[in-house]
C-alpha cells in the first residue's frame, strides 16, 4: 500500500473571467498560496504535475510554462488531462509518487484558462469532449447536452421536475454567495431559475456551470514530513478511480454515472467507510456539479441516498449545513466555477480547509467525524476519480 | 434552416466582425493588437495568427459502414466468436483478442431510451435550427445515437418507438442517419 500521504498546503485562486492576469501569472497565485500554507519553497517541491484540459488557451506546454515562471523548474514535470476531473487525477499521481516512496513532496497544480477563446469556440471544444467522430461529427451534442439526455432519463423515471433541478442551483448560489472566491456572488431563487432560458433541453442557464478561469495547488508529504511541517495534516484516506464509454450510447443507464458509483466503491473500500450509510462518516463531501442534475445523480452513485431518492435530499434541503450530508458549501462548479482542469485540487483544497475549520464561517460545515470526500467526474461520466480526506492518519 | 432568418452563426459572426474591426482600429492608432476587456478595461493582445482544425480521419476497416449508407443500409459488426454485436461498428473483438468480426444488418428501428435538444449549439452546428438528439436501442441489444426528425421536445416520450432512415445531411450534403418517430 505503500506510505501515508497527507496534504500539507493548498492554494486557490478566485475563480472566474481572470482577463487580469496571463496563464503562469494564474497559476503562481495558487502556488504561491500553498507554498506559503506547507511553510515551503520552491526548492523543496520534488515533482510537479499539472492538470490543464486546454485546446482553448494558446500555451500547448502549460506545466513548462508554469514551472518556470513559478521557480519550480529544474524539477521534473508533467501535464495530465482527465478533462474535468483532471485535477483529481493529479493529486492521485502527486499522491501515488509520495506513496511509493519516489520522493518526499509533491505537488499538484490545476490551471484553466478558458476566456483566452471566445464562448463559442469553448462550446464546440466541451461539445467534443465525448466521442468525436460517432457523436458530435454527425450530432452536434454540447456538454449540457450529454448532460441533459441524463436529466430527461432522471426526470422520467423517478418523476423529479425542472423545478426540482432548480433547487440544486438555488444551494450552489446561496453558498457561493458567502465564499469570497466563487466566480458567482448572488442568491437566485428558483423563479429566476424556471425563467432562465433553454441551453440543451430540459436544461436551462441556471443549470449550468459557467465559463471559469482559475488555478488551484495541492501540496503532499509522505507522514515523516508533513509530522514535521502541521499539526493537522490532512490525509488521503482513499481514491477510487474508473472510466467509463466514451460514446454514451454504449452505456446501459442513464439514470446513474456507472464510473462514479464504481469510483465511489473503491474509494469506500479503501477508506474503510461503511458504504451502507457513507453520511454517518462523512462530515463533508464536494461533488461534481457541473449541471444540476450531476449533482442529485452524485447524491444516488456516492450513496448518500437510495436510487431514484437523491431529488428527496434536494427537496428536503438535506444537503444544506444541519441537513443529512452538506455538501457544494464553496457554491460547487455552478457557482464558484468549473476550470475545468483546476476543479479537482480545488474540490480538494476546499475540503482540506473544511477539515482544518477554516472556511468563512457561514460556509464552514461542523466537523465532527474528521471525513471529507470530493466527487470529480470527468466528461460526461468519462473518467471518475473520488478523493476521501481525513484528519486521522490511515490504518495500513 | 429558414430562409431570412438570422442563425446562431450569423450571431456569432457579427459579433466576432464586430471585435475584429474594433482590434484593427485600435491597431491602427496604436500599432499594437492590444484591446481593453470590455467590463474592467484590461489590456487584452488579440492573436495575429490563426488556426483551422479540420480532421483527416482513418475509416479503412469500417469503410463497408459507409458504403452501405448509400444503398440505404445500417450496418453492424459481430463477433464470429462470441457473438458480440457492436455499433459504432469495429472490426477487433477485445474480449476474444480477436479480428474474426463480420458485418451485420442491423434493423432499423429502435425504443426511445433518451433525448435532448439542442438550444445553444456549438459554432460548427451553429447554422442549423435547434436540433433534436436521442438514443434509442435497437432489438439487437445495441444502441444508436442520432437527430430526431421533430421540432418539438415536449412532443418525445421515453419508451416510443422510432424508425431509421438514411438522409442526405444538409448543406454539407453528405449520408448519414435520423430517427424518425412511427405516428
Ligand atoms: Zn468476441
């Protein structure tokens, strides 16, 4: 299993069209800020990988860029792509690295720079994010539009509306509206929601995450390190990883992601959470709202509820602090903003916070059990990646 | 498309003429493509180079599918082996380890699984109205995504049934295929 790995800084831009700053100029934000969290330089930084999606920003080797103009370089590094979950996937391979003993201290950076491209270019570039050639070549589908074939499946089985959907987007603004960092600021109810009009039906605006600059930094230590540099490491507990079809006609639901459930299994499983009731453990959970109904479909594959009952927890508001399991309370994807290859170590840095009580207090959830997850999807079910954090060292 | 009507590509093309010509006025005062941001005044450098991406796409093993569509055909493959259906075609099996894969015709007519449509398209996708996107399975246990022939979302239901037919696709003029609701 190899050694434990905690997180021992992170950083986190604000989120949202950053024209104020070029690429690196992003990225030294987020590692500037977990650099001085970890109490570490540059120089003690042994591997970096860096997680950027791309195709709409005009630097082809963002890591090289960024390593430079951050004093990261000589040492080694890589760019991943998992598309929005690839920031999870970085701080796996960060993580991995430690756990097996390669080096001491690795970290992740998430960096998206999507406003270097006009809306529809980013459009077409999301709507690819699939199968090009059997889906979109022919097809034309956007990524609310994958996402929306889920929503009229949800709808029709289990009988949630479009109201019900809203609900999800009126929690995202009202917790983005108390984090400093979200790309969105301000409440909405659910009649400006229903008046929004339609991006890829059922789907309207309001369901939908935004266009977002942003850059994220995660910081990890094999145990004997991070003993020396906190007292409140932040551990991995777990990560649960899977993939599923490219071309979603391939699959046999649309009512559930098949990789998030699968991803959340292992990640239970390696965590030692009892997957019968995961909330009982949970004191916080991030899940990858990059439309609505992704979120109620997180609720049902992570199994904080029962199939077909995830659209309860949002009737019922369970999901706000004081309810069964909060979860989204840094405004999620829909209001803080999806950077796309900078979501994941910012799910994660928000969860690392979470756990050390350091959140704005109107946002921050009681910490009771000392365990946090962050729920990251790739596409459209593509790739899944689940990260469980905990503030008591792993049992190996 | 509708004649005289304004598409999202005509939108998007103004708009984007519009900034253009903006770029090369203040290049003309200043020498420079640079540009202040539109809400906070940043200055913004405007790309002098430009990029068109159009894909040369290897079709050889599955190029029967193609030829089929114009005698009016759906094709499949299945595994000789195992018996494995699949669409989007492919010639290798990778449970069997396999290239004994031969083609099949499929029915042409499938059960609603889900739909969609779409309402903000992308740029390439942009001249055409919006357009309807289901996946509907086939009684060969494989599923197809396509256009549905029909303007009106709420007209679909989940579990109805629809026939498949090869179209020209137009303006690119070029076959492909479309479901096609059975009244
Ligand atoms: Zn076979």
């Amino acid at each position: 299993m190899g050694e434990n790995v905690a997180i021992v800084g992170v950083g986190h831009t604000k989120f949202g069209v950053r024209n104020d700053v070029n690429m690196p100029e992003l990225a030294w934000e987020a590692i500037k800020q977990a650099l001085m969290d970890a109490g570490l330089e540059q120089k003690d930084i042994e591997y970096v990988v860096v997680s950027n999606a791309g195709g709409w920003s005009s630097e082809p080797l963002p890591a090289v860029v960024i390593a430079e103009y951050s004093g990261l370089a000589p040492k080694g590094t890589v760019r991943v792509e998992a598309a929005c979950a690839s920031g999870s996937a970085a701080v796996k391979l960060a993580h991995d690295i430690v756990a097996s003993g390669h080096v001491d201290i690795a970290m992740a950076v998430g960096i998206e720079k999507m406003n270097e491209s006009p809306t529809p270019t980013v459009v077409e570039f999301i709507g690819r994010a699939g199968n090009y050639f059997w889906e979109f070549h022919n097809f034309g589908l956007t990524f609310p539009g994958y996402y929306a074939l889920y929503a009229t499946a949800y709808m029709d089985k289990y009988g949630a509306t479009e109201e019900d959907l809203c609900k999800v987007a009126v929690k995202s603004h009202y917790y983005g509206a108390r984090n400093p960092k979200a790309q969105f600021q301000k409440e909405i109810t659910v009649e400006k929601c229903m008046a929004s009009r339609y991006i890829a039906w059922p789907l309207k605006l309001f369901d939908c995450s935004p266009i977002t600059d942003g850059a994220t930094a995660v910081i990890v230590a094999n145990e004997k390190v991070a003993k020396e540099l906190t007292d409140t490491p932040v551990w991995i507990a777990g990560i649960g990883h899977a993939t599923g079809t490219s071309n979603l006609s391939k699959r046999t639901t649309f009512t559930s992601l098949e990789a998030g459930t699968l991803a959340a299994e292992l990640a239970y499983k390696k965590a030692g959470i009892d997957m019968d009731d995961p909330t009982k453990v949970i004191d916080v959970a991030e899940v990858h709202d990059c439309f609505t109904i992704a979120e109620i479909l997180a609720y049902e594959d992570l199994r904080f509820a029962k199939r077909g009952e995830g659209v309860k927890l949002v009737r019922e508001e369970q999901t706000y602090i004081g309810g069964k399991i909060p979860v989204n309370l840094s405004g999620g994807l829909k209001a803080k903003g999806h950077p796309i290859g900078a979501t994941g170590e910012g799910m994660i840095a928000e969860l690392t916070n979470q756990l050390r009580n350091k959140v704005e207090k109107d946002r921050q959830a009681p910490i009771k059990n000392g365990y946090a997850l962050a729920h990251n999807i790739g596409g459209t079910g593509h790739y899944a990646y689940i990260t469980i954090l905990s503030l008591s060292k792993p049992r190996r | 498309m509708s004649e005289g009507k304004k598409t999202q590509k005509d939108m998007m093309e103004e708009q984007m003429k519009q900034f253009y010509s903006f770029v090369e006025s203040m290049k003309k005062s200043m020498g420079l493509p640079m540009v202040p941001d539109m809400k906070t005044g940043q200055a913004l450098w405007v790309d002098q180079r430009e990029v068109t991406l159009k894909f040369i796409i290897s079709i050889d093993k599955i190029k029967e599918f193609f030829n089929a569509l114009a005698d009016g055909k759906l094709l499949g493959t299945k595994c000789k082996k195992c018996g494995e259906v699949f669409f989007p075609p492919q010639k290798d099996c990778p449970k069997c380890m396999d290239s004994e894969v031969e083609w099949i015709e499929l029915s042409k007519e499938g059960t609603l699984l889900t739909f969609t449509q779409i309402n903000v398209k992308p740029y390439s996708f942009a001249h055409y109205d919006d357009y309807i996107v289901g996946i509907a399975r086939l009684p060969e246990g494989v599923n197809v995504t396509a256009w549905i022939r029909e303007k009106d979302p709420s007209k679909l239901k989940i579990g109805m049934k629809l026939k498949l037919e090869i179209v020209k696709r137009e303006p690119e003029n070029y076959y492909t295929y479309e479901w096609v609701p059975v009244e």
